[in-house]
C-alpha cells in the first residue's frame, strides 16, 4: 500500500512478536520514523528479505510523518507488515487504509479524496489477489478543491514542499501539479475552495533574496495593489513569501 510492502510467501503459524533491540543495549524501540531513523532500516526491496532495524527484523510500528502529522503509518512483526496500513493527506485526512496480513493484502483496502469522500475500493481475496474495484462513488462536496487541471484536465496530484521555518521548526507547503501540462495551483489561504495559479519566474526573479536559493522562486498571477502591479512569491527553498513589486499603474 506504501510502495514498502514485502512480497513473499511467509508462513505464519507460530510466529511470535520480538521486540527491535538497539545496538547500544538501550530500551526496544517500538516506532521508528522512516526519514529519520532512515539509514538504520533495510526493507530489502520488493523481493528482498524482512524489514529490518539496526540488523534485526522489527517488531512495531512504522511512520512518515511532517511534525505531528503523520503521511503514513504500519505495523510489522518479525520484519513483515501485518496490521492496518494508513495514509493521509499532509494537512489531516485520512488518504487510505487495508488491512496486512504477513506482508499481503487482505480484504478491503480504501482511498479517500482530501474531501473525504470515497474514492475507491480495492477488494483482495485470501490469496491476495485482486478480485474487485469499485470506483464510481459520486461528485465531490462543492466545498472540496478542484481534482482536475483547470488547463487540460488530467487528475491533480498533491505536492508537500519542507523547509526550516522560523525558530527551528519545520515548514511546509501544500500544491497541486498537473502532470500533463506542468499547471501548479496553491490553495487559498483562507480556505475558499480555489487553487491559485503559480508559474516559475526566470532570470534574477527566480532567485530567493532571502536565502539565496536559484530558479526555487514560484510566483501567483499579477494583481493591482496601492497603484502597484505585484506577484505574490514563495521559496520552495525556504519557504519565505513576499509581495514583489512589479510596475506602478495607473
């Protein structure tokens, strides 16, 4: 469901739970993160060996997660997932969720669209095969932000950019790319339903006069402020936003 999934036949019977045993003889550890405790698990790709931690198969549970909000969460025992398997969106709701059972799919796993509305239904037998899709579950709430491209309407997919925000915590920043013709919205800050447009600014404009970062500017469409046409820009780098002053209008 991750993309970290293992895909071996593994049986299951008298199995027992073990406990991650840190190599510096400290307490057990029964979460780890994956960007952080990164280099010290080995999932051993698709057809390798268990998930393991500091060398050992782990036993607990697996997350991504952007401060206190997790992106995704597992649970494994002795190295393979088994347990429900959870997404979500980067600011709160729930993306999906199935059920493992020593590292394959079982049963119903479902998506949600950032509304919250059901978006699709993966149905696996006991032999996790794939026996059923459900997809056609109605229109979005007219509330919810735009799904398609406003351009040439392919499906939007979410982006989170990271950045060291002020006093040392991490910031991030929600957009919507088209994969098609390269459209990238923003939502609005004040939480009407609407994507706005931003475009790559180039030469010096699209360097951050802030942390010095090159061509990591994105700039809003223009608009008229105080007899100024103006750019609303953000950093991808620092996350830094500033109205920029374009050309005095009349």
């Amino acid at each position: 469901m991750t993309g970290r999934e293992h895909d071996q036949d593994v049986d299951g019977e008298g199995r027992q739970a073990c406990e991650t045993q840190p190599s510096d003889g400290g307490a057990p550890k029964v979460r780890i993160d994956w960007r952080l405790d990164r280099r010290d698990i080995d999932d051993g790709g698709i057809d390798g060996p268990p998930l393991t931690y500091q060398g050992v198969p782990f036993t607990g549970e697996v997350v991504e997660a952007i401060g206190d909000q997790l992106l995704w969460q597992d649970f494994y025992v002795d190295g393979y997932q088994h347990g429900l398997a959870r997404q979500w969106w980067a600011d709160g709701p729930l993306m999906a969720e199935g059920l493992m059972v020593w590292g394959h799919c079982r049963g119903v796993f479902r998506s949600w669209n950032h509304d919250g509305t059901l978006a699709k239904e993966q149905v696996f037998d006991d032999a996790e095969e794939l026996i059923e899709v459900r997809e056609d579950f109605g229109p979005a709430r007219p509330d919810a932000l735009p799904r398609s491209c406003p351009q040439c309407g392919l499906d939007l997919v979410q982006e989170i950019t990271r950045h060291a925000a002020h006093g040392g915590q991490e910031g991030t920043d929600e957009w919507w790319r088209c994969p098609g013709c390269g459209f990238l919205g923003r939502p609005d800050l004040g939480g009407r339903p609407i994507l706005h447009p931003f475009v790559r600014p180039t030469g010096e404009d699209g360097d951050c006069v802030f942390c010095g970062g090159e061509e990591c500017n994105r700039a809003s469409e223009t608009f008229v402020r105080d007899g100024w046409l103006c750019g609303w820009v953000v950093c991808m780098a620092c996350g830094r936003e500033n109205v920029r002053r374009i050309k005095r209008v009349r």
